[in-house]
C-alpha cells in the first residue's frame, strides 16, 4: 500500500510538468497565429483566416493555449472575440484554464474566465480540474477565483482525491494551503469525502501532522 500511495503521489505531484509549454526551438518555428499568440500580436488575429483559430501545433496546442503559457491577455481577448475554441484541449488534455491555474497566473485566468473559458471542464491524464490542481500547488487566488467561477467543488479525479484531498495530500500545511482549505471550506466543499482507502480530509491531516489544518476541518464539522 505504502508503494502505491508514493506512485500516486509522485505521478501527481509531476502533473504540472506534464503541461508542456512551447519550447524554445517550437517558438522559432511557428508562424502565423501561433506566432502573434506567443509575441503578443493581437491585433494580427483580427486578420486571421477563421479556420486558423483552433490550429494544432505538434503538441496539440492551439494559438490560445500559447498566449495562455505566454501571458498574453489581449491576444487571448482577441482570440475568444473572434470565435476560438476556449474548451480547447492539448495532447496532454489541458485546457487554458488549467494551464494558468497551474502557472498560478491569476490576472491570465481572470482575463479567460472573463471572456467565458469554463472552469468545470474534466481536463489533465487525471481526469481532474482547474481547481484540483490549483489546490494541490496551493494556488489560493486562483481557486478563489474558480470557486467564484462556479468549478465543481467536489470532483473526483481517477486517483479518488478531490480538490480538498489534495490540498492536504499533496499540500505541505503551510498558509498557502490553509487558504485553500479555508477557502474549499467556505464555499461547501464536502469534508466526508474519502479517498479509497476511506481516509478523509481530516485523517489524512492528522496523519501530515498539519495542526492547522486539522483545526480548521474540525472547525468545520469534519470527521
């Protein structure tokens, strides 16, 4: 079991470097839209043709997830202006929002999730979500901004760990992670929800040594 559990927890704990972003050598390569995505070019999308906004790169990655992992926000404003696919997934199966949740890119998610991105897509290997990965890295303002957004709060990833599992789980106790706790918390989060072993956020505290967080899910009725 204990063999197991450390295969879990370091395939997702590497999660986030399974998004992969554009490398320098693709960089120099691209042209067109994948090109004005990454130098920040947003008045070239206005000119594109429309059959160019959801184009794939090698690695699946369409011009929004580039000016997402390049921060550009007016690129990506132009983009959902002209009709580009915002649910879009790469070969990895992240959508941009995922990937500034990860990059803990709070001004670039604000700008997707204003333009309409969807925070309760089913995205990553892990069949997760923006939030399960935010809370695990300890990202508060950015699950303060997915709650907000209406992200499921109770999701179930295919290794069983929900957003609040995993901010204990793969968490390290400290404010960050107390954030989200509270945060996950407030906004109902369910705490009864076990992992397969039936370890519930509570337990699974407990057993870090995570004092704080111990406190706060007994303050909020966990068991």
């Amino acid at each position: 079991m204990k063999a197991l559990l450390a295969a879990m927890l370091f395939a997702v704990a590497t999660s986030a470097a399974a998004q992969v972003g554009p490398s320098a050598a693709e960089v120099a390569a691209y042209r067109g839209l994948f090109a004005a995505a990454w130098r920040g070019d947003a008045a070239a999308v206005a000119g594109a043709e429309r059959a160019t906004l959801n184009a794939r790169d090698g690695h699946g990655r369409t011009p929004l997830h580039v000016a997402t992992f390049a921060r550009r926000q007016e690129v990506i404003r132009a983009l959902a202006q002209a009709g580009a696919d915002l649910g879009a997934l790469d070969n990895d199966r992240y959508d941009a929002v995922t990937i500034a949740a990860v990059a803990d890119d709070d001004a670039t998610l604000a700008v997707l999730l204003e333009v309409g991105a969807s925070a309760k897509l089913t995205t990553s290997r892990y069949d997760g979500t923006a939030l399960i990965a935010a809370a695990h890295l300890g990202h508060d303002g950015v699950v303060r901004q997915l709650i907000k957004a209406g992200a499921p709060l109770d999701h179930v990833n295919n290794l069983h760990w929900t957003a609040l599992i995993e901010a204990v789980v793969l968490g390290d106790g400290g404010p960050r992670h107390q954030r989200v706790v509270q945060d996950l918390l407030a906004a109902g989060a369910n705490a009864q929800l076990a992992d397969r072993d039936g370890r519930t956020p509570l337990a699974l505290a407990r057993s870090h040594g995570y004092v704080a967080i111990v406190r706060q899910l007994e303050v909020a009725g966990a068991r």
